[in-house]
C-alpha cells in the first residue's frame, strides 16, 4: 500500500467513523438551535428577576416557546409556565427548569454582567444576579424544545416543559403543584431537570442514583433577655449573649450527637440584634439552615436544635421560652435508581462514556422534590459548567472555581449550553420512546 492510498483509506474510515457517531446528527440539530438559545441566555443574564417575580423572565419563555408551536398556559403557581407538545400516543414526560434569579451583586465583569436593582419582598433595594445560572437552564430548555419540535418523527407522547418561579425561596414548585400542575395538564410519567455547576468541566455531566441532594429546613429562633444599659449588665438579660452560648451549643450537635459519618449541617447564617454599642437590647433573633440526608438524622437533629435552645434561653435566665419557628423546608430530590442505570446508558451513548459521571449527593436543597414525591420518577442530574482549563489548573493549586451563589460565578456557555441540550434531547427521546 502506498502511503497516498493509506491516508486516503485512513481518511475514509475517520469519515465513517465520524458519521456514524450517534449524536453526530443531533449535533447539527443542536447547532441550528444555538444562536437564538444564546441571544435568550445573555437576555436572561441581563435582565434577571428575584424569586415570585419572574415576570419579564416567564413572559420571555412563554413567547418564545409558543413560537416553536407549544401549547403555552402562563401563570401557573405564580409566574410558572407550562407548555406541552403533543405528538401521538404515548408517555408524558417533564422538563422542568427554573425562573429565578438571586439578590447578589454580579463581579465577574464579563461584558453581559447584571447591573440590575430591584425591591426584595421586604421592600429592600437588593442587586440581582442570575448567580445560580436558572439563565442557563432555561436557554437549554429552549434549544432542546426547539430540537424536540422540529424532530417530531424521533419520538411520539406528550412533551411538558415548565418554567418553574421561585426556586431559591423553595415555594414555588408547590405553588404550580397547587394551580393544578398535575390536574390541569396531565401527570408525567417521567420528570427530568438539570443543574450547572462548577466542580464538573463543560462537556460532562454527572449523575447520583438515589439521595441526590439534601433534605433543607429553615428556622427562626428568637431569644427574649431583658434590655438595659450597656454599662450595667447586671440589671438586664443579655440575649446576645445567650445567642451566642447558643451558636456554639448548637454546633455540638453535629459534632457528638449525630452518628459520625452521617451528613448534617447547621448553618446559622445570620443573627440580628441591637441597635448601639452601649444598649443591650431585648432580643435576639438568628435564622438558621438544616441539612441532612436521611429522614431519621433529620429528625434527630431538629429535635435537638430545639432541646439545645430552649436550654441554653433557660440557662441565661431569659425572661421567657424563647420562639422557634420552622418557616421552610424540603425534602431531598431522590432519582430513581433503576431509571438513573437506564439513562445513564443513554448519556453515555449520546455524550461519550468518559463524559457521564458518577457524583456522589450534593449538600445544597431543591424543590423539586415536590414533583417526585408526586410519583413522577426522575432524574435529576448535574451538568458541568466549569471552563475545563481553568478547572483543572484551581485544582493543581487545590483550589475550587466560584462556586453557585457566588457573585463570580461564570459558567462556561457555549459547551455546557450545548452539552445540556445534548443530554436532555437524548434523555426525552428515550423515555418517548416507548408506546
Ligand atoms: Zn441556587
Ligand atoms: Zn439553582
């Protein structure tokens, strides 16, 4: 063989090889989609709303998705979206993103970065960031209903793509559930929803079998003290003190009461009291987040935050019981083992093997727990959104990339954006596949 004729038999088989790529021709499909899920995106990321105000943000979605030719219902549990793609008989199944966005200010000084203001339900002027990246979520969402659309002979049933509001405030999915998300339209025999982050490169994605997130509850504890005169602290009842004693008390719980290597976490993430140096005030007031994994170490250690404040108020002759109030909470999103094995398979075919993941539970919450305790099984998987050079060189310094929340977080658009499609679309044809 000449070396002419061994490139070009080389080149063929590289050719063969290439077109007989499985997602090859999805790929074109996505590419086609991407332009205008890209113009959505950085309109997203520029005009981000806070939770249960996704006006703009569900109008946006709703036009755009009626304009693939989707059955769009608005208003759904607040600002949510429904639409439904109807194709035959068949299996209904859930695409689920979110709307919202948070109050932080953006640094990541890209040329698209949020410069957005806008009033909190308690009436505060906060700065909004899309610092979750909801924004891609829903770009995604659009690319893949665009793919779906214009692919109506690679599957047959019911498609649902939601636009859920206020996930941050974990209200929100309850809320659509409540407006008759599973009444109004019909109930999904598969839910399916993604998220980016940045401990996975672009390119991936990663999924848990089972617990995939934790279990979140929300508490607000008041301790009552006496107030008085910062010098004389022997005629009042520092609750600042108290609350302190408290803080500390509290961390004991995760430390020597909870069985070591099981998962909880007790935030507390603020504590408010006072108004001057040399006041002691009346009361003390902290919010607290709790985190846990199983349904027994949650109980566990609520009842012990309880014990642990209600004795600590006690022993700093607090003038009454101090106030616990339970105002949030979800369970952990479970994934469905044997559907996650099934899908898995899937990804896999659609996005190379070393491209699916295996990730263990995160310790962050979601709502969308409410669709599975529905009995929508699901997968709700992770999709990479760290730069993969960037990444890999935080990690040769042991560093981790900004995280979700953070007010650098900058996920890398284009291959995540485009990966995120590729999975959905693979993952939707799959489950309508069946009759
Ligand atoms: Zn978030
Ligand atoms: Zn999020």
């Amino acid at each position: 063989m000449t070396k002419t004729t061994f490139l070009i038999l080389a080149l063929l088989a590289a050719s063969v090889a290439f077109a007989q790529r499985p997602g090859d021709s999805t790929s074109k499909e996505i590419d086609a989609a991407y332009p205008a899920a890209h113009d959505l995106y950085l309109d997203l990321h520029q005009h981000p709303e806070l939770s249960a105000q996704e006006v703009q943000t569900a109008a946006k979605l709703a036009e755009r998705l009626r304009g693939l030719g989707y059955e769009v219902t608005e208003h759904v549990g607040g600002t949510g979206v429904v639409a439904l793609l109807k194709n035959g008989a068949g299996p209904t199944v859930m695409l689920r993103t979110e709307l919202d966005a948070l109050p932080v200010e953006e640094k990541t000084g890209l040329p698209y970065a949020s410069k957005v203001q806008a009033k909190d339900d308690a009436g505060r002027e906060v700065p909004v960031m899309h610092a979750c990246g909801h924004d891609l979520h829903m770009a995604t969402l659009y690319a893949t209903a665009a793919v779906m659309a214009r692919s109506k002979d690679t599957w047959h049933g019911t498609l649902m793509l939601i636009g859920q509001p206020a996930e941050e405030t974990i209200g929100g999915a309850r809320a659509m559930i409540k407006d008759g998300l599973v009444t109004r339209f019909p109930k999904p025999d598969f839910g399916v929803a993604l998220h980016v982050g940045n401990t996975l490169p672009a390119g991936t994605v990663g999924i848990t079998p089972g617990i995939y997130d934790s279990n979140a509850d929300s508490e607000r504890i008041t301790i009552y003290g006496k107030g008085g005169h910062g010098s004389a602290p022997h005629t009042a009842v520092d609750p600042i003190v108290i609350a302190a004693k408290t803080i500390v008390a509290l961390q004991t719980i995760t430390s020597r009461e909870v069985r070591p290597g099981e998962f909880a976490v007790i935030t507390v993430g603020y504590i408010r009291a006072g108004t001057k140096n040399n006041i002691i005030p009346d009361e003390a007031e902290m919010g607290l987040t709790i985190r846990t994994y199983k349904a027994e170490v949650r109980k566990q250690v609520l009842a012990a935050i309880d014990r642990v404040v209600r004795g600590e108020s006690m022993a700093g002759g607090a003038t009454r019981e101090p106030l616990i109030e339970h105002f949030e909470s979800t369970n952990s999103v479970f994934n469905d083992p044997a559907l996650a094995e099934r899908l898995r398979g899937v990804l896999e075919a659609a996005l190379g093997k070393q491209n699916v993941i295996t990730t263990g539970p995160i310790t962050a919450s979601e709502d969308y727990s409410a669709f599975v305790e529905l009995g929508i099984p699901s997968l709700y998987f992770s999709l990479g959104g760290a730069d993969p050079a960037k990444l890999a060189e935080a990690e040769r310094a042991g560093k981790m990339l900004p995280s979700n929340h953070s007010p650098l977080f900058a996920p890398d658009v284009e291959p995540a954006l485009k990966t995120g499609v590729a999975a959905e679309v693979a993952v939707l044809r799959n489950l309508l596949s069946q009759r």
